[in-house]
C-alpha cells in the first residue's frame, strides 16, 4: 500500500509538472512575435505621443505575467517606446471576414488614430493585447471596418480597424 501511494504521488508530481511545462509555452507561443501595418493617419501612442502616419511595428518582448505583456514600439522605423498590454482571449468565434491579424484604434477629435491594441488569431477565437490607457475616452463610439483602404472614415470616437501582417 505505501509503495503504490508513492507511485500515486509521483505521477500527480509529473502531470502537474507537464501541465505547467505546456502552460508555460503556450504563454510564451507570441513572444518575439512582431505586428505590422501602413496607418493612414497620424498615431497617438498610449502615453500620449503623436506620430505621423507611417509604418507601425509592435513586438511583443517581454511576458510580463500571464496576463500581461511589454512591447517594442515602432513608427516609421523609428523607436516610439516600450508600452504594456493587457491580454484576454475573446470569448466568441472570430466573425469571418476577421480572421487575421489587425490593429484597433480609436480616432480622437483632431483626426488622429489612438492605438488600442491589436489582436492575433488563436484556433478559431482572437487574443487580444489591449494596450495601456491614456486617459482619452471615447464619445458615442460606432464600429467602423477600415481595413487597408488609403483614408478611414472621418469621425471623432469612431473604432478603426487596420488589417496587419505578423512575423
């Protein structure tokens, strides 16, 4: 009976063990996984800077906790600064004409585009990586597709979604 207990003991150690090992990489699966995409309209990142339109490059570099993750930031080539992110997986399927990579902005009074985040596909589900907010709060805000057309629609408050590439 004491043999098979230490058996018993031995194999919960070893699933839990497993467990956290494959926790741990589905954790880290995104980590120096970049997001890329031509932004028509000047950026505002989440600490309240303003960029020209250009190029905009996240990289996820480093898992902060389970949660939450630090990004590089780019615009233009050029370093924008290191912002923190909180993720989630949403809780629905992806409607299906998003099933790949985007970014989500929120367009402030001045035109400008406020980044909010960017998802990246999970299976058949979206992880989102909603980044730190700066304080501006959207007024009357009204979902609006822009995908990679030249000029999103005017419109303060108005939520923009950019198609992107991941590498």
């Amino acid at each position: 009976m004491l043999k098979n207990r230490g058996h018993r003991n031995r194999l919960a150690i070893l699933t839990g063990s497993l467990v956290l090992l494959l926790f741990a990489g589905a954790a880290h699966a995104n980590l120096g996984r970049c997001v890329w995409a031509e932004v028509p309209s000047p950026i505002v990142m989440p600490d309240g800077s303003s960029h020209p339109a250009g190029a905009i490059r996240v990289c996820l570099s480093l898992e902060y906790s389970p949660v939450a993750g630090l990004h590089k930031t780019y615009v233009g080539g050029e370093f924008a600064g290191m912002f923190l992110s909180r993720r989630a997986l949403s809780e629905g399927p992806a409607e299906e004409d998003l099933k790949s990579a985007y970014f989500m902005f929120q367009r402030n009074g001045e035109g400008e585009l406020v980044l909010l985040g960017y998802a990246l596909p999970a299976g058949d589900r979206f992880q989102t990586f909603r980044m730190e907010d700066i304080g501006r709060k959207p007024n009357g805000s009204q979902s609006q597709l822009a995908g990679n057309r030249a000029e999103p629609e005017e419109g303060n408050g108005k939520l923009v979604l950019l198609a992107a590439i991941t590498y």
